[in-house]
C-alpha cells in the first residue's frame, strides 16, 4: 500500500508539472484604448544644453519611448524656470544649472511625436543662486557618503559623523519666494516666448512626494505641514495653470511609496469625524474644491512605487498589487493603517482599484480622471526577473486603462520589453482569460480595424515551461504559420542596441482548427502577431440587440478628437464601452465628440426605413 501511495503522489505532481494552460480571446469582450504613454521613462534627457544634443535618440526612437517624464523628481520642487537653476535637496541642497527649455526644445526636434512631461513648484520656494552652495569638492571631491542629506547650503556647518548639520544652512541664501504665478509662468514663456508645441507638453506634476517633504525638504518644513495646508497650495497652482492652459494635464498628488498612499507624513489624516487615507482624502479634497469652484483639479491620479524584495517568485508579482483584490501582498505595510490603528489583517494593496472606487465615490462615474505610475522601481537586476515584471506591469496597465507608466529605475531587460511591446502591440486592449493566471496571462491588442492582433504572453515561472492552447472567440485567423517573438535567457550586459540588433528569438507556429499551441520558456514573454477577420457584429447588447455591421457604414475619421461624420443620416445614439447611452442627435451624420473622455465608444444609426446600422470609434 505504501509504494501505490507514492506511485500516486508521482502521477498527480507529474499531472501538475505537465497540465496545459488555456487561454481564450475574444476581440469583443474588455476592450479598452491602450494609452501610448504607457511606454515611458524618467529623466532620459540632460539638462545641460551642452549635453542634450548628444543623447542616443535613435535608441529612444527604436525602443519605442513616447513619453518622457524630466523633471527630475526631488529637483523639481524648488525648480527655477526664470533663472534656469534648481537646489537638490540629496546633495546638500546645493543649487546647479538646470535648463528644462533646452531639454523640451530638443525632445520636440528630435522625437515630435513624443509627450514630455515636467512640473509645478508649490512648496513657496525656488533656487535664486549657487553663490552659497557647500564646497564638496574641497570636502571630498564630490563623493557620496551618508551625510550628503545634510542642510549645508547657505553656510550650514558639517557634521561629519551623521545625517544631520551641525548648524543648519539658511535657505534665504539660495531660495527665493516662489508664487503660485511663478510656478504658472512656465507656460506662458515656453508657448509663447519660446514657441514650443503645447499639445506635446500636456501633462504637467503637481510638484512631487509632498507627504515627505519633512524630510526631502526639511530645509523649509522641518515639522511636516498639514495635509490640508499642502491642498491649498495645489488648488492656487491648479486653478491658475487651468485658466493659462485650458487643456493641461494636471497630474497629482505624486505620492512617495506604499505607506504614502495611505499616510501623511507618519499619520492618518482625521477629518469629518472619521480617518482618512492620504489618497482617499486627497481625492475627496479635489472633488469638494472642484464643486466649489466649478475648475477641474485632477486629470491623472499619481503614485509611486519602490518596492523592496529580492525574491525572483515575489517581484514577478509585483503587478498584482494594482488591481487584484485578492493578492495577499508580501510587503504590505501602509495599507494596515487604512481604517487607523495598525492591523495585520490588512494585506491586499489593490491600490489602483481603490483609488478608481474613491474616485467614483467623490467625483460621480463620469469623472475622467486616469490613472499613473510615474516612479517605480525593484531592487533586484536579474535581468529575466525585471523584464517578465515589466511586462506584467505593462499589460495589467493596458487592461485597466492606466495612462502612464515611467518607471524611475532602469535596468537590463527593460529596453528589450519596452521595444517588443511597442513596437508590435495594437492599439486596443481585449480580453485575454487564463486558466493559470498566477503563472500565465495573455495581453492581447488589436488594431481599430480588428483585422490585425497581437498576443503577448507572460510565463512568470522561474523553473517551468509552460505548454499553452490558444483558443480564439469571434476571431478567424488567416495565418497559417504566424510569427512569434520571444525575450528568454538574456545575460547580465545589454542586448538592446536597436530595433534591428536585440534579443529577440523568432519562430513560426502552426494554426489548427483556429487553435494555438505554444510552449512557454521560464520567466519569457513571447509575443504572436496574427491577421484576420473579426465576426460581423459589434458584440455590445445596445437596447437589447447586437448591432450590425454594416458593410456600407463609414465613420470618419476614426480615431477622432473633435468630431465624427458618417455616410449614412439619421437618429444617432453614442454608447460608451459599458453599452450606456451618452448621446443622442435626433437626425443628421455629424456627431461632436470633444466632450467625451478618451477611449472606446460605439455609434448606432436609425435611417429614415427605420435599418439600423452600427459599428464602433476612438475618442483620442
């Protein structure tokens, strides 16, 4: 009995290891406009106009950056547009040439089509002179020790055993007041001065990590101020950029880290009887002030992430933390104080999924307020490891509408993900259902008109090639033998160079009975490209029918910013992805669609004989 005992455990853990994964796809089912600016970084351009010219943009064009963040993070909050300076507050706060015109001039020359993105200042204050910096050269030759956070600008006096001066340095040395019309006149100067493209500068952050300006900016808040008194700095800047700028991005509250979601400084925020999580309060906060004022206050939701393991099977589940309600996270901690007090019973972050909740519960279901990750980082650089996380974040970004993604730390494996996705992913997300979405999960896209897909898959097993099936739902694939893609094995040195000399291994697959095989490596991402043909019917229940697709429709053009024109006249109704009615024009073929918030939305016609046509468009 005991040796079928073990003969049988054998058979069940080989039935495990050799278990086929499924995925189904359906290009009618989830869809969701996946935003370009997904595919961004931090800091890629010098501030040094010496220096901006000689940046490799041919790799930033190959890999397929389209949104660069430059403000520089903690540099950004006592940035000086007018005399092109900045004090650093880790590295003494010393002040240093900054020139974000030359750097935004050269992005618009080079990369046209890219967004860049830099900030506001509201902390009150910005550098007005390097005259009192502290000689680091003199001390050691500006080297890195564990003092370099120390307030020695402005004649502080060292400490050379500690992280804190001996004598502070007086900020009024090399800060100048800073108003919230000063802040604002960037805008003025680079659209009007210096005839940069404000459509490609849109996105602006509401400063940066506020909750810890204790201690990045203890130069001039040694005590934290109130989370209040921070949202009235915010509301004087946002107001006043609002009315330069009508269509700016306002991007805000930039929160630190994990704990900062939920906390203020070291606390909660108490108000109206009841405990706040920073975030929740900030958005109830945005949504009071907005109603007051009749201004919108908020168009991208901003946090930061920097986790810290460095366990393989860990990292490459750092995208749960985002939308997953049910993923106990190992490095839970700021989420425990949530409802006050500490309880360890609080270990599901979902904090993307809570921030769209808050959202609706301050703003109403209506609000177009998105969703960013402007820095991020993992502390472990295998580079298989950061490439399949990357992906994963990617695509869970993809599926969930988030608007941007630059990570703040960049490391091997990186360069080889950001290509293959942008390079071959379409324009809009769809579903993609995994029988073991732990391990295997499928982001498909396809383009506006649905004849051509791609499939990118994730194998976050360290030790398992995964054997996968393909199942396709309203999707006829035309290839016989598509092509894949695949990042597996990568060494320890770049292999990006170009769009034409990486590391990604190709190969043909077979197509049988509108199925897919495919064997999964450990910790790879392998992306297939398909053509064919979608199913004749827009698969929305629009009052109760699925509309048809009639061949002699045309909506144009598609995608649209402004306005939609058909071919055919009639009642037009507008539904949005979720099948409700959001507008209705009693007769005509024109449909203004400024009003609507980016993403997909679907059109039915009702002519004259009473037919009824419809088919889908982008608001971009």
């Amino acid at each position: 009995m005991k040796n079928i005992f073990v003969v049988s455990i054998f058979l069940c853990l080989s039935l495990v290891s050799f278990a086929q994964v499924t995925i189904k796809i359906d290009p009618n089912a989830e869809q969701k406009v996946v935003s370009p600016y997904l595919y961004g970084r931090n800091n890629s351009l010098s501030t040094d106009p010496g220096k901006v010219l000689n940046i490799n943009w041919t790799l930033l064009q190959d890999a397929g950056v389209n949104f660069f963040r430059e403000n520089g993070g903690n540099n950004a909050t006592k940035y000086n547009w007018r005399r092109k300076l900045s004090s650093h507050p880790d590295w003494y706060n010393n002040v240093y040439a900054n020139d974000w015109s030359s750097a935004a001039k050269a992005l618009q020359t080079n990369m046209p089509s890219a967004q860049g993105m830099w900030g506001f200042q509201l902390i009150g204050k910005a550098a007005k002179t390097n005259t009192a910096n502290f000689d680091d050269w003199g001390y050691n030759k500006s080297q890195w020790w564990e003092g370099v956070n120390q307030n020695l600008a402005g004649g502080g006096t060292l400490n050379k055993t500690g992280s804190k001066a001996a004598i502070e340095g007086n900020s009024n040395l090399y800060l100048e007041n800073w108003t919230a019309d000063s802040t604002v006149g960037i805008l003025n100067n680079w659209f009007g001065s210096l005839s940069l493209d404000k459509s490609k500068l849109q996105y602006w952050n509401m400063d940066n990590e506020p909750e810890i300006w204790s201690g990045t900016h203890d130069d001039l808040f040694p005590t934290q101020p109130s989370a209040e008194e921070f949202m009235q700095k915010y509301f004087a800047v946002a107001k006043k950029a609002r009315a330069a700028y009508p269509t700016i991005k306002l991007v805000g509250p930039v929160t630190a880290n994990e704990w900062q979601w939920y906390r203020w400084g070291s606390a909660n925020i108490n108000a109206d009887g009841r405990t706040y999580p920073w975030l929740e309060y900030f958005i109830k906060r945005i949504a009071e002030e907005q109603k007051t004022s009749g201004v919108k206050l908020l168009d991208v939701l901003d946090i930061h992430y920097y986790p810290s393991s460095k366990v393989i099977s860990e990292v490459v589940q750092y995208h749960r933390v985002f939308f997953d309600k049910n993923y106990v996270y190992p490095e839970a901690n700021g989420v425990k104080t949530i409802n006050g007090g500490y309880d360890n019973g609080q270990n599901k972050e979902y904090i993307f999924a809570r921030c769209n909740e808050w959202l609706d519960k301050y703003l109403g279901p209506n609000h177009g307020v998105k969703l960013g990750l402007t820095e991020s980082g993992i502390a472990l650089t295998d580079p298989n490891a950061v490439a399949v996380w990357y992906a994963s974040t990617l695509g869970e970004f993809m599926k969930n509408e988030v608007e941007i993604f630059t990570p703040w730390s960049w490391s091997i494996g990186m360069w080889e993900t950001l290509h293959l996705f942008s390079r071959y992913n379409k324009t809009i997300s769809i579903k993609g259902q995994s029988s073991e979405e732990e391990f295997v999960s499928a982001y498909p896209t396809i383009n506006a008109k649905k004849d051509s897909m791609t499939v990118v898959l994730v194998n976050r097993s360290t030790t398992t090639a995964k054997n996968t099936s393909l199942s396709f739902d309203n999707f006829t694939i035309n290839d016989k033998n598509p092509k894949s893609l695949t990042i597996k094995n990568l060494p320890s040195s770049e292999t990006f160079v170009s769009h034409t000399q990486n590391a990604l291994s190709g190969s043909s697959l077979t197509v049988f009975d509108n199925n897919i095989s495919i064997s999964l490596p450990p910790l790879s991402i392998t992306s297939i490209q398909l053509t064919g043909k979608a199913e004749n019917y827009v698969a929305v229940v629009l009052a109760n029918e699925k509309i048809q697709i009639n061949e002699g429709l045309k909506v144009f053009p598609n995608p649209s910013q402004e306005f939609l024109e058909t071919n055919i006249e009639g009642k037009i109704q507008v539904f949005d992805a979720n099948a409700q009615e959001i507008k209705v024009i009693s007769e005509g073929n024109k449909v203004k669609i400024s009003d609507l918030n980016t993403g997909l939305y679907f059109i039915k016609i009702t002519n004259k004989k009473g037919e009824v046509f419809g088919t889908k468009f982008i608001k971009n």
